[in-house]
C-alpha cells in the first residue's frame, strides 16, 4: 500500500527530513524512511524526486517478492525461437531503474524475503549486478535505492539485516504537528473546519491512550471527516449543533478509526469502548454542542469539554467536565481493582512485598522471591500481568518480557554438526523397537505411519510449538508458556525456523514460520492470555501442520506441544499427524487429580507422533527440556 494514496501532493510539515533526503540523493548516498504509516513516506519521495528530475520506479514489498521478480527473467517463449540472448531477457523494477538513472522505491522493506534483499547488496555497494547468462549490469549515475518500512508492525514482517541496513542512510519520520494535520484532512476532504480539528483531535488522541498499542494515522482523520459530512447528510443533519449529530460523530468514529487502532495485549476492551471514552472527552454528552459557526476573530470554538492539550493526544485525565458516564467508569474501574488485589493477596503469600501498595511493583522484593522460589514468582508475575490495576498490570508486563526472555535463554541452544540420528515415522532406517510399540495399536501386520525407525537427518529443521490456552491455563502454567516460547524464539537461526501457536477450542498464530518476532513482543502476547474455552488438540496440530508446510528447505518439520493433551472439543488428536515429522510433548503442571491421565494422554500422543514426553512441573525442568529438544 503506497504511503501516499491518500494525501495530497504538496508535503505538508516534515522540512528537515525533506532536506535530509535531498542532500542525501545529491550525494549519491540510498537511503530508509522509516516511520508509521500515514506520515508521508511516499509523498515526500515523489515531491524530491519531481524537483531532482528522477523518475521513480516503485516496488511494493511482499513476501512474494522473489530475485526474479525484482531483477527480472528471460521470457520462455523468446528463448524458445532465439535462445538466452539480452533481447530475450525482460527487465524488473531493479533493472529498470539501474538503466535507466531512475529511483528505484521499495515499499515494506521489512517485508521482503532475505533472499531477495540479498541481491540488493553488491548494487548497494558496487553499483552493478551479474544476471546469469545476460552479464554483469551497471547502474547509470542518477540510480538510488529509497526503500520505507514501518518498525511498528510486527505481523509479517522480518528484521532488516545489518548487511543491508549498513550499506542505506536512515530518515526517521513522524506524524506532523496538529496544524499540519489539520492542513492535510482540510486539503484531501474539503471539509468544515471544525468537522476537521474535531477529527484531527480524536486521531491524535489515540495514539497517546494508553489502552491502544497503536494508534490511527492521519488517514483515519481523512476518512473520520468523509464519513462525518456524508452521515449528516444521509441523516439530514445540516451542522453540529444539531440534534442527531453527536451520534452521527460516533458511527463514523468507529467504522474510521476501530480498524486502525490495536488494543495492547491483555487489555479487556474492545476499540469501540475506548473510541467512545476519547468521544466523551473530546465531545462530552452533557456539554453545549459545538458550533461551526466562526467567532469573532475567525475562530472555531471547541466542545465545553475539550481540555487543553488535545493536540498531542489527550492526557489520561483531560481537563474539562467529567460526565456521569465517565464518573461510573471510573468508579467501575476503581471496585475491581480492589477485588482483584484481594484476590491475588490470597493467591499469592508474597503479593504484599512484591505490590505493596496500588499501582506499584518492587523490582527488588520481585528479584528476591524469584532467587528464593522461582515458580512462585512465575505463578505471582503471570497474574500481575493481568491484574486490574492498570499500572501495575503495565510494570508487570514490562519485566515479564525481561524475565522471562531472561530464563527462556536457557532453553536456546543450537544444533550441532551437519546431521544426526533421529527418530522418524514411516519404517525408513533402523527400527526404534520402544517408540514403535508406543504407537502400534496391536493389529498386524502394522501400518507403515506406525512404525519409527531411527534415521540420519539434516540439522535444519522446522519447529512449531503450541501451547495450550485452554480452562486449565494461569499463573505458573502461563510463565512455563512464555519461557518455552522465548526459549523456541531465541533458538531459531539458520538451521531451525521457528513458529508459536496458542489454542482452545480456536487457534491464534502468534508467530508464523519464518517471520521474525521480538522474543519480548512474543511474552507480552503469551502473558496476555486468560485460560478459557475448550481443548481442540488436533485442530492445533492442523494449524501447525501447516505452518511446518511454508518451510520449504526444512528436513525435518516437529511440533512441542505444550499442553496436558486431555481434548474436550474436535477429532481425536492422533488423527491429526499428517505432515508432521515428530511431535514432542512437554506436559505442564500434572495435578494429583489428573496428573496420571494428563501424562498417560501425553505419552500415548507423543508416542503417536514418533516424540517424547517431558512432564514440566517447574520452571526447572522446561530448561533440560528445550535444551534436549531444540539442541
């Protein structure tokens, strides 16, 4: 999606960058812009490059992006009639701009495959590139590389690699200032002026809420404006002041804004809900309605409610009225507050050292617990992650992703020697007599997928683990989760792809083969799960299944199941091993009421799939455990 689509020509704000990247281009130096979506990326590029001349070839970057489509290929069916000769041959984006003194502008740049990227670096350097069968292409003088990236947006995305981020100048951009903003909603929609700044106001204030991860750009005010004028009409509305036109207001705020913005990980809100607490502070039900009629220096006066500092996104506690509406929520916030520390304070023996008052978390009585009883202060850190007490919720989340990142390194260890022997479903090698008994199920002869050999294989291999976030998972069961989860991140490398899923009775990807996720951001999403809902193991193994099937190069695709295999929704689990080369099981937590099912389900399903069992009932035994199964 180009940067630009929805904005106006003319670069509004941004002089130093727009500086920065013309003096960059007159020195012959490629350059990054890096920023959020919406803040002009594009349309900066093509104002410089209009006023230097350059053409602009444009790439959008995806992970289907191959060598070939970027350099090019030679046409099949010109070969045919007159063989690998350079007419034969049809140009990419690369070459294209490389001939032809042009920009070449790659969007997502964090998108694209390393593969792909890799062939950008003797360009980068040299400036030329050896196409097979056609020769080595020099870029003419006015080439350059501008590729944009957004470093917030961690789905489907991949970490730029130091070859390529050192060979690139980097322009940092972000949102422009409230009048700027304004500027650019007025010039793309035309709208009031205070249909605008009301717009302009809300947007900005999502991005400082501290519910929201991220918040919208200033298309989400482009599109708020749109749809504001067009409900008014549609509803016969003629202005703000006018009874209808509050609600009007909000309908266009949630189809505008409710798809932009990400509520943060383990927050109980919808967009909606928090769209609708900014709506209140901005536009109070209980205030005079706002008027589009100017004042007398041409001004445009703000709802009654409308607190300074609205510009940079309203404070927690904006200034103004607050509403009935308001009061109630805070107060409903304050009670479960309260109920929850009595609930953690009984739960946990050590909650009044580590929490001693609300909204704090003591780092030093936290460390002291941890160094005295891990799995305590696992159990204790996984609950404060979800406490009600919002800032204690966010200090506890903050040193989860520390600590628990911390621990998983124990688990990181990498595969050594090119190959070794290992056990493998389908009778091919030397038969593993012990696992083959686990699985046959007495009828003779057995089947094929019944049988384990032992086999050499190659070290790279494909690992999805996939934890378990059914009725059955809290405090301790989530920090053995997010530690096996970092451990699994932190392994991965050039011999072993990793993948995370959580699943109940539904499956989430929390991170798909081969994309890179920050280990931190992967224990934030793992903390921020509440059991719930039923155990579908064998959907899990589907879903994992084919998350194994995109690593293409893998000799050996295995699963890590974390889970107590006891299924209470979907087909029996064993049905569910196709495409699966081994499933291990780390069985977490076995209870005294159901530990001897849990591990007898454990054992029977890893048996299935040609694994092992480890029962994981602490934060010691994971460590052994994924050293022994990642190693």
């Amino acid at each position: 999606m180009s940067d630009g689509s929805a904005l106006p020509g003319p670069v509004i704000g941004l002089r130093r960058e727009r500086e920065v990247l013309t003096v960059a281009l007159e020195t012959n130096r490629h350059v990054v812009l890096e920023g959020p979506p919406g803040t002009g990326k594009s349309t900066l590029l093509r104002a410089v490059a209009g006023e230097t001349g350059h053409d602009v070839v444009f790439v959008e970057g995806n992970a289907e992006l191959t060598p070939a489509r970027l350099v090019g290929s030679y046409d099949p069916a010109a070969v045919m009639t007159e063989g690998y000769v350079a007419g034969s041959f049809v140009d990419g984006p690369l070459l294209t701009a490389m001939r032809g003194s042009g920009l070449l502008y790659l969007e997502e740049l964090n998108r694209i495959p390393e593969e792909t990227l890799n062939v950008l670096i003797t360009v980068l350097t040299e400036g030329e590139i050896a196409v097979p069968r056609l020769g080595v292409v020099r870029a003419t003088a006015g080439f350059r590389l501008i590729a944009a990236m957004n470093p917030f947006d961690a789905v489907g995305t991949a970490r730029v690699g130091q070859a390529i981020a050192d060979r690139m100048c980097r322009v940092v951009l972000g949102y422009q200032d409230e009048a700027g903003e304004r500027e650019i909603v007025a010039a793309v929609t035309g709208g009031r002026p205070r249909r605008v700044e009301l717009a302009v106001a809300l947007v900005r204030a999502t991005r400082e809420h501290r519910d929201l991860r991220t918040g919208s750009s200033v298309r989400g005010a482009i599109d708020l404006v749109l749809l504001l004028d067009g409900l008014l009409r549609l509803r016969g509305v003629a202005r703000l002041e006018d009874p209808g036109a509050r609600e009007a207001a909000r309908d266009a705020l949630h189809a505008a804004l409710s798809g932009r913005v990400r509520v943060t990980e383990g927050v109980e809100r919808t967009a909606e809900s928090v769209l609708d607490e900014l709506l209140d502070r901005v536009w109070p039900v209980d205030a005079e309605p706002p008027s589009e009629e100017p004042g007398p220096r041409g001004e445009v006066p703000l709802p009654a409610g409308d607190g300074p500092g609205k510009g940079e996104g309203l404070p927690p506690e904006a200034a103004g009225p607050e509403t009935g509406e308001a009061r109630r929520d805070r107060a409903g916030r304050r009670g479960p507050r309260q109920t929850a520390r009595r609930e953690l304070q009984l739960r946990h023996p050590s909650f009044d050292e580590v929490s001693p008052e609300v909204g704090e978390l003591d780092e030093e009585a936290f460390a002291a617990l941890m160094g005295a009883d891990p799995d305590a202060a696992a159990a204790l850190l996984a609950d404060l992650a979800l406490a009600t007490d919002r800032e204690l919720r966010s200090a506890a989340r903050r040193l989860a992703a520390r600590v628990f990142v911390q621990v998983g390194r124990v688990g990181a260890a990498r595969s050594r020697g090119t190959r070794r022997l290992a056990p493998a479903r389908g009778g091919d090698g030397d038969l593993d007599v012990e696992r083959t008994l686990d699985r046959w199920d007495g009828r003779w002869p057995p089947a094929p997928e019944d049988l384990v050999a032992r086999r050499w294989t190659g070290s790279r291999r494909a690992v999805c683990l996939v934890v378990d976030r059914s009725g059955s998972m809290g405090g301790l069961g989530v920090a053995i989760a997010a530690v096996a989860a970092a451990g699994v991140v932190l392994a991965a490398g050039e011999r072993l792809q990793t993948s995370v899923l959580a699943f109940a009775d539904r499956v989430e990807v929390l991170q798909q083969q081969g994309r890179h996720r920050a280990p931190e951001d992967l224990v934030l999403a793992l903390v921020g799960l509440r059991g719930h809902g039923r155990t579908d193991v064998a959907a899990a193994l589907r879903a994992a299944a084919g998350q194994l099937r995109a690593a293409a190069h893998a000799d050996e695709r295995v699963v890590v199941l974390l889970s107590d295999c006891l299924s209470t929704a979907g087909d029996p689990a064993a049905q569910a091993l196709a495409g699966i080369d081994r499933l291990d099981v780390l069985c977490p937590l076995p209870g005294a009421a159901e530990g001897s099912e849990a591990l007898a389900a454990s054992r029977a399903l890893a048996g299935r799939g040609g694994g092992t069992l480890a029962a994981v009932r602490s934060l010691t035994d994971l460590g052994p455990a994924l050293t022994r199964l990642l190693g």
